[in-house]
C-alpha cells in the first residue's frame, strides 16, 4: 500500500491506494492534479440514497482489487454542492472517471458492471 500525499495550504491530504478516500471541495482538485495520468473513479453519492448505500460495499472491494487507480468519494451535501454541480450531477450514485484532470467517463445509478468496464478502459 503506498499515499499519494498532498500538502494544500496548512492542511495535509492523502489519498490511500487500495481503499477508498473521501474528499470535499478543497480536497478533490488537488487529489486529482497529484494523480498525474493515473485514473481517478470518483463516487459521487448522499447519506439518503438507497442504491449509493447497496455500491459502497462494491466500490471498496473495486478499491483494493485496482491499486494502480485512485478511488475517491464525495457527499454531495450542501457542503459540497458547487463541487456537485461543477461535475454535473443529476442523480446519485453517479461515478465519474478523470484521467489527466479531464472526465473521460461517467456511470449514472447503481450499476456495477457498467462502472467495471469504464474503469476498465480508464486503464488501457
């Protein structure tokens, strides 16, 4: 297991390969630059959500099976919610995959294997 360390003002982030890492507004740019050209999954999701809740599970095992990609979440409460609307969320979970500071692919809903195969091709 190795960090992908970031230091952002007087405040210390780390992203922790093989497990999933939540992130905010201030953190997730940051996390996202340091990741250079390694693939970025981020879980877009609300404490109320059903289906978010039924992906967790999935999205942590997803975390520790892919170490050479940067798994991150972010609640879209109203802490979070320029960050949200930035990304365009419409409805939760919504997964999207970055690469290079660019969204190169997005997940809609509870569906594992669509998620599998955009973090799939992430890699390649």
């Amino acid at each position: 297991m190795y960090y992908l360390e970031l230091a952002l003002g007087t405040q210390e982030m780390e992203a922790i390969v093989g497990k999933v890492t939540e992130v905010n507004k201030d953190t997730f740019w940051p996390i996202v630059k340091a990741a250079g050209d390694k693939p970025v999954v981020l879980d877009m999701f609300t404490q109320w959500c059903g289906p978010c809740k039924a992906m967790a599970p999935k999205y942590e095992k997803l975390a520790e099976e892919y170490l050479d990609v940067i798994f991150l979440k972010l609640d879209c409460n109203q802490e979070n919610k320029t960050l949200a609307k930035e990304l365009g969320i419409r409805v939760v979970p919504t997964f999207k995959i970055l690469k290079e500071n660019s969204v190169v692919g997005e997940v809609t809903g509870a569906k594992y294997d669509k998620l599998l195969e955009a973090i799939q091709a992430a890699r390649s």
